[in-house]
C-alpha cells in the first residue's frame, strides 16, 4: 500500500479540500443551526465528480478509486459532517447499483445520481423495529403481474425526503435473512411518502425521515440483484459505507484538532498562551497520535477494497476506531476551550454533536465488534 497519493488521489483530495473550505465551512454553522438540507452544494458536489468517485466515468462516475473516496471524504467532513453523509450515502448507492444492477438500471438511475439530477441517494434499511437486527425487517414486497407492491416503514432514512432515487429492502419471502430482496424505488411513486423529519442531536442540516410504502407499485424490472439476495447486497455495501463513515469520523476528528491547536496558541491564562501548559500538550498529542492511527486503518480499509481484497473485518475495525477516537478528540476539543467549547460560536460544540452518530449509524461500535470478532474466529478455525 502506497502511502503518498497518487496523482489521481491528490486531485480529487485537492478538489475536496478547496470545495469544503469555499463553499461547505462558509455554511456549516447556518445548515446546523437552521436544519437546512444542502440542495445546492450537493449539486455543485456532482459537477466536481464527488457523488461517483468510485463509479466508472461511461456512469458518470469519477473512476477515482476507494482511496480518492476516502481522502475526499474526509475533507469535506471536516467541514461539514451534514453535508458529507448526503455524499457518502449517494456514492453508496451508485456504487450498489453498479455492481448489482442490470445494463439497464445502470445507465437508467446511475447517471441520475453522479450527475446531481437526483440531488441525492437513499439507503432504506432501517426500521422502527429492526436496526442492528436487519434480518427481522418487517416490509413485504409481493409480485404482482408485471409490478412488484411495496408495503412497511422505514426509520433513520438519510435524505429520505429528498433523493431521487432509493435502494429499499423489503420481504420477499418468509425466510429469514435469504427471504430479502433489494429495489430501486424513484421519488414521487404513488403510495411512497416522506414523514416527518427527526429533530436530531447533531447532522442537523442532514435529513433523516421515515419513509412509509403503502400499496407502492414499482416495475418488475426495478428489482436490484437477484430475488432473495438482498441481505447479501444489504452487506456488501455497508462493508463499503464503513470505509465512508470511518473517513467522516478522521474528517471530524481532524477539525476538532485543528481548531484545538488554533485556540490553545490565543487564549491566555496565567499569563502565558495556555499551549504551554503541559495537560494541553498531552490532550493534542494523544488526539494527533489516535487520528492519525485511525486514517492509517481507514485507508488501509480502502486500499483492500480498492484492489479487491476481503475487507469485512478491516472496515469494521477502522469504523469502529476511527468513530470512537474522533467523539474522544472532540470531548478534548470542547475541554481545551472552556467555557467557549459549549457555546455554538466556537465549532467544536458543533462537531461533538454531529461526531456523536459516527458510533451508531451504518452499525454500532457494538455489532463492529461483533463482526470483527466472528472473522477473528473464522480465521483461526480455517488455520487449525
Ligand atoms: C442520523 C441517523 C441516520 C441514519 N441513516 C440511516 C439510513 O440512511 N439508512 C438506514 O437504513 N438506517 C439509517 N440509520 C439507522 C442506523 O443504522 C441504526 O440506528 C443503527 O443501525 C442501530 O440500530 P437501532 O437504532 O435499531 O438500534 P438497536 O439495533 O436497537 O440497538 C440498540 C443497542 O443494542 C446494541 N445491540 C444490538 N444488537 C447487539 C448485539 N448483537 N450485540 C451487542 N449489542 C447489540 C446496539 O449496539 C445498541 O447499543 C440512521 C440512524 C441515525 C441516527
């Protein structure tokens, strides 16, 4: 694994970079504070190429690689956690239908989605009584003629009130895990409706809704992979998502730092700069020792993934890491200020907040730990 980017990756990171400096940190504050869903920048977004960095160009993609997805990543998420997970949640889904769908789904709605004209992707997998448990999802699917008919709910559905198009699981059979399937679902299909969005702790310029299918007809033809085989590309892609929210949690985590460091060289107490004291010393140390580690991991994670590579175990433990070491800098990052760490006009109040999903969504620190441990298991059963 290569440890400097190569060119490819230094231009999209580069691309990121100026984008989240000009136009997300501009906004950040004001999308939060006004739970205001990023239309325009997601759109802008597409015309840089970031909503398909790892999609081939004949979609509309960048053909960039894992790698250049990461690093992007966490440069926007430094900037804007709300308006990198709209991104990171429509590079899954194009991603999903690339490698699932039919020659005729992925011209038809992978161009839609790199090229903006969707705004955005959704990933419905959640409901209100299954989460962690995916398995027990409750929404049927029954074939009908030449339709298929969608009823349930969904819970938690990030931009769910605004993406054009979603990938929506649901029951097609009474048998577990294997009775699920996958569909492609356009907004504005009759019997689809967006409920009413969560007032939430942080992400606040995200959109997170429920979504209800009530007699939703969709074509025959909008089944994505085989019937049966949803939990299947449910998996593969949160394996993927995992490498996106571990770039998020190094982006935070990152800002959290930057803005320690800026502030312990200003503010005075005892008259000296409070960067001289030593426990402040040691708090940036540890976070610059600790998010350096998890973008080693995070990378590393899509680096396999990029070259084909089993990386289950490696994005869990780098979702895992990365999302625990970047709530623990900002918890730092708020000590380091004060007083101005708990008020809205430092970033750092902000960036706790919207750290604090990194460790619940796209699976708990709880089930990574179970995933890595059940292929630690398998590993050592397959050497003996
Ligand atoms: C802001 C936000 C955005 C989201 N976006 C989406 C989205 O776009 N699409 C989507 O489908 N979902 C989305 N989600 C849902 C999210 O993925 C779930 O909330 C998450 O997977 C946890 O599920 P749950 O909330 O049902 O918790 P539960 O599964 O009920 O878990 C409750 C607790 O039990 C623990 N637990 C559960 N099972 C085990 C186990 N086997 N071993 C040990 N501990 C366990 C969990 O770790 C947790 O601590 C989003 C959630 C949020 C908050």
């Amino acid at each position: 694994m290569e440890l400097q980017p190569n060119d490819t990756q230094k231009l999209i990171q580069d691309t990121a970079r100026g984008f989240a400096r000009d136009r997300l940190a501009p906004n950040a504050r004001m999308l939060d504070r006004e739970e205001r869903f990023p239309i325009e920048a997601l759109r802008e977004m597409a015309g840089l190429g970031l909503m398909g960095i790892n999609v081939p160009e004949e979609f509309g993609g960048a053909g960039a690689g894992v790698v250049s997805y990461a690093l992007a990543v966490m440069e926007l998420a430094a900037a804007c956690a709300s308006t990198t997970v709209a991104m990171c949640v429509t590079n899954m889904c194009a991603e999903l239908i690339c490698q699932f769908g039919t020659d005729a789904q992925r011209k038809r709605f992978v161009p839609r989605l790199t090229s903006g004209e969707a705004v955005a992707g959704a990933f419905a997998l959640s409901e209100p009584h299954s989460g962690s448990d995916a398995s027990a999802l409750r929404t049927t699917a029954k074939r009908v003629g030449d339709r298929w008919v969608l009823n349930g709910t969904k819970q938690w559905i990030t931009s769910g009130a605004h993406a054009g198009v979603m990938v929506v699981w649901a029951r097609t059979a009474d048998t577990g895990g294997r009775g699920i399937s996958c569909f492609i679902v356009e907004k504005g299909t009759p019997g689809l409706t967006a409920g009413r969005h969560e007032e939430k702790m942080g992400l606040r310029g995200s959109n997170t809704v429920p979504l209800t299918f009530e007699n939703c007809e969709i074509p025959v033809d909008h089944l994505l992979g085989n019937e049966g085989d949803g939990f299947k590309l449910a998996m593969t892609a949160l394996d993927g998502g995992r490498v996106g929210i571990a770039s998020q949690a190094c982006g935070v985590g990152r800002a959290a730092l930057d803005a320690s460091v800026k502030y312990m060289k200003e503010r005075q107490a005892f008259g000296q700069p409070i960067s001289e004291f030593q426990a402040l010393r040691w708090f940036v140390a540890d976070m610059q020792t600790q998010l350096s580690a998890a973008e080693m991991l995070t990378l590393r994670a899509a680096w396999m993934k990029e070259n084909k590579l089993p990386f289950t175990r490696e994005a869990s433990m780098a979702k895992v890491f990365a999302s625990e070491m970047s709530n623990r800098a900002c918890d730092k990052a708020v000590q380091v200020h004060g007083g101005y760490g708990y008020i809205d006009e430092f970033p750092v109040e902000r960036l706790m907040r919207d750290a604090r999903v990194q460790t619940i969504y796209e699976g708990t620190s709880e089930i990574q730990r179970v995933v890595i441990a059940r292929d630690l298991y398998r590993a050592h059963d397959a050497r003996s």
